[in-house]
C-alpha cells in the first residue's frame, strides 16, 4: 500500500468533477469525501476490498457496499476480484494545463468572435425558420443559440475524432451512449499541493444546461448559471432540479397554457390561468403589452431544430477543423497519459470529454456579455434568455 494511498484516510484529496447526459445516478455515486477517496485509490490500479479497508480504515462492509453501487452506475469494474475505477480522472494540473492550452489558442485566434460573426451572418437564414421566436432579436436569441452552436461543434470534434474509439453519441441533447447514459470527469488534487491557476480573464469561470422532459416536450435551460438564478448552487449536493432555479418556470401542469399563448388565444382567463400568469410575468416567461401578453421563450418543432442545427453545423465546421488539428496532439499529450490505457477512461475522454475541453463555450459567453452578441437583461431573474422548447 503506497503512502499516497493511506495518506487519504486522514488527509483526503480534493476534487472537482464535471458530469454530462443523464448523470443524477453518477452525481449521487460521487456525493460525499468517502465516495471520492475510493474511486482515487481505484485509479492507479485496481484494489480489493481488504486494501481499500486498509487505506481508508473503514469496515469491509462499508467498502463493499460502495463498490457494488460503483459497479451497478459503471463507473468502477471488477477485475479478479479488485476494483477499477473506469471513468476519467486527471489530476488538477493536468486540468488547468489542458484549459489553458485551449483558452490561449481560443484567444490567439479569436474564436469566440469568429463564431459570433458567424451567427450574425446567419440571421436571416435563421429568421427564416418557421419557428415561435424567429422575429426576435438576434442578441436575445444568441443566449441559447450559443450553447446550439456550441453543441454543434461538440458533435463536429466528435467526428473529427471518431476513429479514436467505438462509442457513438445517439444524438446532442442526450449525450448517450450504448454503453453510457452518462460520463462524469473527475479533477484532483492532495491535501498537501498548492495549484496555482492562472486567471483566465476573458472566459465565464462555469456555465450549465439542464435538459428536461415533458411528455412531447423538451423544455430546455442552457444558462443554468450565475447571474441567471441557477439550480444546483441552493442543493448541497450539487445536483439540479425541476424545482429549483428557472427549471421550474414551465412544468408539466402549466406548459399547455404556455403553448396556447404562443398560439394567440382570446379568451377570458381562468382564475388558475390568471395566477399562472401573474407568475410568468414576474419571472420574464410572458411580457405584458398593453392588455396582450408577449411569451418570451422561442418554440420550435423537432424538424425546424434540427434543420437549425443543420445551418448552424455547416457555418462552424472550418473553424472546427481549425481548432483540432492545431490541439489534437498537445492535448492528447497532456491527457492520454492519464487515463493510463484503461479502454473505458480513454472511451470515455475521446467521446465526451476531450471535445468539451475544446469547447469555446465559455470564453464565447463572455465575449457576448462583454463584448458583442448578448443582450444583456434589465433584471436576470425576471427574464427567459437562454431558454426555449422543442415539441
């Protein structure tokens, strides 16, 4: 038993992780010290029982219990009777490393205002569209249309990369596999290391999605985030909700009456409709006009939004191409070695998480807010930027 190992029963090590497709299971997995020390000491080789009771001084029973539930969420295997943790880790300077190796290149290229300007030229392709929304301006629509575009490209490094492994995403907005439902990416440090960070000024420190059904419809938060209000930060564990942030300003008992208003009713209101109302006036879902109410999030049927993402895919493919192949190797030295050639990690890093760290997504929010591209709202918990439906 290495001295790293047994040093985490009284020193723990830190963690940040990043999670994506249907990861509540993968957030409840890594909720908690215990649960985080056990999947590090599973990394660098697989362990027993009896060496992870050793490690952490806890009773077998504990450890078993934990392990068959790694098992059961496939983020851990069995191998003759030891347990290998299959999800990619890195250690916390290999991350900052890596972000920075894109964030510099992102910057030296001006990424975020190339795609900024791509989205402008598309404006009248995309007014277009027989779509709720589509005479609205373009900065309003550039706070999901961002996270779109960002999507698409992710789908684009995918391909670029597609023969690296023999996982395939089902589709953007379910980040599946048909090993996978989700993937989570752990950062780490010990007790006893100071990283340092170099301060990434022109890049939002985090941005986040929440992706819910309804039925038929997909209602969708792609700015889950400060300063919008967010979901995650008011649960101790870090895990969204339908009832929490501007996840909940549509749900399966109102979004009817939604959609109703989109298509005009003249009507008098009930007296439900008219508190439901008065609700989605306070949080920007509707706009009052005169004695009409404006609906504020865009609607699109599966068709339309697909043949968005179509448009928008074309127009960003090139600088696609420009990022990866002027990273693709820097990166994968800095984090192959990681993953230690264990199938599952590498799998994993190629299908889900070495496009993310590409991803211009969070230096092109802050060149929108900043910058050029984003409207900025009066009021950020009164305004539906950001948020849209499929149906």
């Amino acid at each position: 038993m290495k001295k790293i190992d047994k040093q985490l029963s009284y020193a723990p090590a830190e963690f940040q992780v990043s999670y994506c497709g249907w990861a509540s299971p993968a957030m409840r997995e890594m909720n908690g010290i215990f649960r985080q020390q056990l999947a590090l000491l599973c990394y660098d080789q697989a362990k027993s029982v009896e060496e992870l009771s050793q490690a952490l001084q806890t009773p077998y029973e504990y450890i078993q219990d934990a392990l068959d539930s790694f098992c059961n969420a496939k983020m851990m295997k069995k191998i003759d009777g030891k347990y290998l943790t299959i999800f990619p880790m890195l250690h916390l300077k290999k991350n900052y490393e890596a972000g920075l190796l894109c964030y510099n290149f992102s910057e030296e290229h001006e990424i975020p205002k190339k795609i900024n300007n791509i989205l402008f030229s598309l404006k009248d392709k995309i007014a277009a569209l027989d779509f709720y929304g589509n005479d609205f301006d373009l900065s309003y629509l550039n706070w999901f249309l961002y996270t779109i575009t960002d999507n698409c490209m992710i789908s684009e490094f995918r391909s670029y990369f597609s023969d690296k492994t023999d996982e395939v995403i089902f589709n953007n907005s379910d980040w599946r596999t048909n090993n996978y439902n989700c993937s989570l990416c752990a950062s780490y440090n010990y007790a006893d290391e100071k990283i340092e960070d170099d301060h990434l000024e022109r890049r939002l420190s985090q941005t986040s999605t929440y992706y819910q059904h309804y039925g038929q419809y997909r209602f969708n938060n792609v700015f889950d985030y400060s300063p919008f209000p967010c979901s995650f930060e008011e649960n101790a564990i870090g895990m969204g909700t339908s009832e929490m942030g501007r996840n909940n300003y549509l749900t399966r008992e109102n979004i009817d009456f939604y959609l109703n208003l989109v298509k005009g009713i003249k009507r008098e209101f009930t007296e439900v409709e008219q508190k439901c109302l008065e609700a989605f006036e306070k949080h920007g879902v509707v706009e009052k006009r005169d004695d009409s109410y404006k609906p504020m999030i865009p609607v699109f049927t599966e068709e339309v939004f697909s043949e968005l993402e179509k448009i928008i895919t074309r127009a960003v493919i090139p600088i696609v191409k420009e990022i990866a192949e002027a990273t693709e190797k820097p990166m994968e030295e800095i984090m192959l070695p990681e993953m230690q050639g264990v199938k599952e990690r590498i799998d994993q890093l190629y299908v889900f998480w070495l496009c993310s760290f590409l991803s211009p997504r969070q230096e092109l929010y802050w060149y929108g807010m900043n910058v050029e591209g984003l409207a900025i709202p009066k009021d950020y918990k009164a305004s539906a930027a950001g948020l849209y439906i499929v149906c």
